[in-house]
C-alpha cells in the first residue's frame, strides 16, 4: 500500500457529539476490531477499512485485550497500523481498550482486580505501540472483585497517565451507578458505559439511558447491528464468509433462523425509507439524544460506507416508529 496521507476534507463528513458531560466529543459512528482484524483475518484488508474510517472522520477505534482470534493479535495489528499510517494524527484519535475476560492462565488474566487491570493495560499498550490510551474499560463486572478495588485501579490507571478517561461496559443500571458514585469520590469520573444496544437488545432502554443523562456518562451501543442481523446480508441464508459461517464467529446460526422474519420485514420498512436496513438500524439507535456514539464493524470498506450513510437520514416518523414497534414485538 502506498504512503497514507488522510483526506484533508475527514472532518467534514460525521457529526462528534459530547460524551455524557465530559469535554470528550466522539463521533456518531464509531468503528470497533472485535472481529476481522484479528490474527486469522487479512491484514491488508483490516488497513484499508482503519484507513477509510479515519478518511470519513471516525476518530474512535475501539479494541480489548482480548480481540482476535487469538487473544492480543487486534491490538498487534491495530499498534501496526498506527506505525505504517496513523502514528502522526494519533492526538487526532480516540484509542479505547479494555481487560475483564478471559486473557492469560492463573487466577490474573481475567475479572477485575487491580493486580489483573493493571497488567493486562501495560500488555496492551506494549502490543499497540502506544504510550496511553484514550479510554480504558472494565469490559465486564466481576462479582467477586470489591466494585471499590476495580475502579481504584482504573483511577490509579488514570493518574499515571495511561489512560486519559476510564469507562465501563456491560454495567447494568444498578452497578453502573455504584461504580460513578466511586469514581466521582476518587476523583476520575466515569466518562461512558459500552453497552449492547440494538433493535433486538433493548434492555439499556429500562433504566440506564435514564441513568446516563442524570449522571452525565456517555453511552457508546456495542453491535449495533446484532453482528449484521440486522442488515440485508442474511436475506437470502447464511453466506459462506459471514460472521455466523465462521468457527470463530460469535453469531450463531441458530440465531439468525429465529429473527429472519423480523429481519425481513424491517428490510421491507427500510426500503421505504429509502435506506438499507443496515442504515435504519444505527439510525434508529442515534434517535436518542442520550446516546453518543453507535460502535459498528465492519469486514469490508463497503459495509463501512454503507454504514456511514446512515448519517445522511436520521429522522424517524412516528408511524415509522410504531411500525418498528409491531414487528418487534410480534411473536
Ligand atoms: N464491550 C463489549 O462487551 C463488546 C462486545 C461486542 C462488541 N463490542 C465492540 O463493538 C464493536 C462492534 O460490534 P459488532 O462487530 O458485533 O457490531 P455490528 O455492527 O453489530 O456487527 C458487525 C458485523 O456486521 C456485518 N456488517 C456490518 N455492516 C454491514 C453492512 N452494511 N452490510 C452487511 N453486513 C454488515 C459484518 O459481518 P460479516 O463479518 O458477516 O460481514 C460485521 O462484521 C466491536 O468491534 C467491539 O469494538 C464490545
């Protein structure tokens, strides 16, 4: 690949909208390396996509310890990405990591004490190239770990200046406001809570984006689009290259026969709209004022285009919305 020099016309394109009440603004689409730039993925392929992100104005990349497969090989590609392209703009970027799951043998490579986080954030930062990260997750919470000796250590993380915010992900409501109020008390407040969020996930509506806005934390939505349920590529059944064909693939098959009806039917709303139901999707996600950011992936620059474009028609009509209701809760 040649030299990268980014397009100069990247911050034209998405609109950055501020995470919760902090002074951070994300971008309304966000891209995320769980899938596609791991080690059994093509490199160049996974470049390309970081590349035309950053092109389209998205400025946040997310990844965890434990991207790939295997295990690390995410951030081993994205830290090469950063040195053959991205290096020079990276106080241009949002870099988020993670530790919560499952990274090395023992009783240290998962869940939430300070000896694992701390840890586990020096590891990803050897493997990214990188001095600090831009926010770093508990990925998940442990029932085990005192809720105080996991966010101390984001907050001892923080103040070595290794991560500039700290986040959590998969946080209910109720733990999500235990953690806030123990960071505000530490000092280093909560800057966002990575949830699942999707027409076909919707527990976040019952307390938390309430939560979020009373608070002031941001709210990033994790696969968007049920890891491509919700787009048109299983119309027509499960396509050989598809996360749901693949060993490693966390969309099960199974999964994808038991929506495909209501797939097809918001398909045919979409349409109508004029959009496809990929489209539709993060847009209807971005209707709530209390979201920041839709978090997709994508395995080609395609998808990510696609994708992008949601942003060009966001409003919903009423009777749009009902419709999405009805096909949602139909048994
Ligand atoms: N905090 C957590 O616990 C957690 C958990 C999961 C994910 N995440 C984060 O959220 C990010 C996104 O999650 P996700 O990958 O599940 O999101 P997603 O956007 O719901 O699914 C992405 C997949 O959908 C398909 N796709 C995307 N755009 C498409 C389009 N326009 N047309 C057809 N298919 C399309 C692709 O699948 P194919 O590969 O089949 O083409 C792509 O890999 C992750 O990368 C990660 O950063 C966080």
């Amino acid at each position: 690949m040649e030299e990268y020099r980014p397009d100069e016309k990247r911050y034209g394109k998405i609109e950055y909208k501020r995470c919760g009440q902090s002074g951070i603004k994300l971008p309304l689409i966000s891209l995320g390396l769980w899938h596609n730039f791991g080690g059994v993925d093509v490199f160049e392929k996974g470049r390309e996509i970081v590349r035309y992100a950053f092109d389209n104005g998205i400025t946040h990349f997310d990844l965890a310890n434990n991207y790939g497969p295997p295990p690390g090989s995410a951030e081993e590609n994205f830290g090469k990405m950063l040195a053959k392209d991205l290096k020079p703009w990276r106080d241009e970027l949002i870099i988020s990591t993670k530790a919560g799951y499952w990274m090395w043998n023992g009783p240290y490579g998962e869940w939430g004490s300070r000896k694992y986080l701390i840890s586990s954030l020096d590891q990803s930062l050897k493997r990214m190239g990188l001095d600090y990260v831009d926010i770093f997750y508990h990925h998940r919470p442990d029932p085990d770990t005192p809720l105080e000796e996991t966010m101390m250590a984001l907050d001892h993380i923080v103040r070595q200046g290794k991560a500039l915010y700290a986040g959590i992900s998969n946080y209910s409501a109720e733990e999500t406001a235990e953690a806030v109020k123990i960071l505000n008390q530490l000092g280093t407040p909560c800057l966002i809570n990575q949830v699942k969020y999707s027409m076909f996930e919707r527990w976040v509506e019952e307390q938390l984006l309430d939560m979020a806005e009373e608070t002031g934390i941001g709210l990033i939505a994790f696969s968007p689009l049920a890891q491509g349920l919700l787009t048109d590529k299983y119309l027509n059944g499960v396509p050989e290259t598809s996360r749901a064909a693949k060993s490693w693939g966390f969309l099960k098959r199974s999964e994808v026969d038991a929506a495909i009806e209501k797939v097809q039917e918001l398909n045919r709303l979409a349409e109508a709209r004029g959009q496809s139901l990929a489209q539709m999707a993060i847009a209807w996600l971005l209707k709530d004022p209390r979201m920041t950011s839709v978090l997709v992936g994508a395995s080609s620059v395609q998808q990510l285009s696609e994708n992008i474009d949601a942003l060009d028609y966001l409003l919903f009509s009423s009777e749009e919305l009902e419709e999405i209701e009805m096909i949602l809760n139909r048994d």
